[in-house]
C-alpha cells in the first residue's frame, strides 16, 4: 500500500470513531429513593410554615418519579405542582426566572401558550456537578415564591447526595 492509501484508512478509521463517540450518551438519574427524600423536605418545609402543598420531582426529561400530596391540599396543586417541574426541566431554568422572561411585551412571551408551560415561582432545577437530574415543584403555599422556598428545601435535602 502507499503512504497516501495508509493516511486515508487512518483519517476514515479516525473519523469513524469519533462519530462513534458522539452516537451515544450517558446520563446520570434521580433514584426514586432520593426524589423522595427532596419531596417529603419540600412539603415538611411547607407544613412547618403552615402551609398544605403539593411537590412533584420529575427526571430530566419532565416524567414524574414522585408526587406527594399534603391532606388538605387543594386540587389544583396536583397539576401545577407537576407542570413547574416539568416546565424547570424543559427549560432547565427556575419558573420564577421564565415567568420573568416571558411578562407581555418580552420576545419570549408567546411561549406561556404552550401546553403545559407554567411561567410561575415554585419550580426548580435539580442539578449537581454540572448535571441536569431533573426538577422540583411546589404548589399550595400563598405564592410563587413562597413554593419556591419549599423546593428549595427539598433540592437542600439531597444536595449531599448529587453533588460530586
């Protein structure tokens, strides 16, 4: 073979394995033990502020691993709380900053229309180590940013756990 040949099956074999490496990826999950645990310390935060909620944690790709409901907590958090976290998963960024960058008038405003799009506090990013694992929400406390205080203190739970 000729030089020329050799360094053309290099290059092909060289360009095969790097697209190799891209076909596939790896992600690192949530287990349900863990969504659990941000659950439960988001919705005992509320409880100890007095307030009756609803917290969903959904995997990155906004599916619900769990969802707990407090004994008088309206109807309606059932759906909402879920719909924050799926909107801070799909948007990997808090729903109080959505709701911000998305008011009347904003270039973004159009996408509250979307379905399930929730532009209000109490939703936020689950991430540690610079990995995405998904999203929390609270519904029920008096406001966005009171639900947002409650998952924080889920999200506090486990930070030992999913930083690394």
């Amino acid at each position: 073979m000729c030089k020329k040949t050799i360094i053309s099956f290099s290059l092909l074999a060289l360009s095969s394995a790097l697209l190799a490496q891209e076909a596939l990826f790896q992600s690192k999950s949530l287990t349900p033990e863990t969504a659990m645990t941000a659950a439960r310390a988001a919705m005992e935060f509320c409880r100890r502020q007095g307030y009756q909620v609803g917290v969903a944690v959904v995997d990155r790709a906004g599916l619900t691993q769990v969802f707990l409901r407090d004994r008088y907590a309206g109807a309606h958090t059932i759906d909402v709380a879920t719909n924050k976290a799926w909107t801070a998963a799909s948007f990997r960024m808090p729903t109080q900053a959505l709701a911000a960058e998305t008011q009347p008038g904003k270039s973004m405003s159009g996408i509250r229309n979307a379905p399930r799009v929730l532009a209000v506090g109490g939703g936020l990013v689950i991430e540690g180590g610079g990995t995405l694992f998904g999203a929390i929400g609270v519904s029920g406390a008096p406001g966005g940013e009171a639900d947002a205080v409650c998952a924080q203190a889920g999200i506090k739970s486990i930070s030992d756990a999913i930083e690394f």
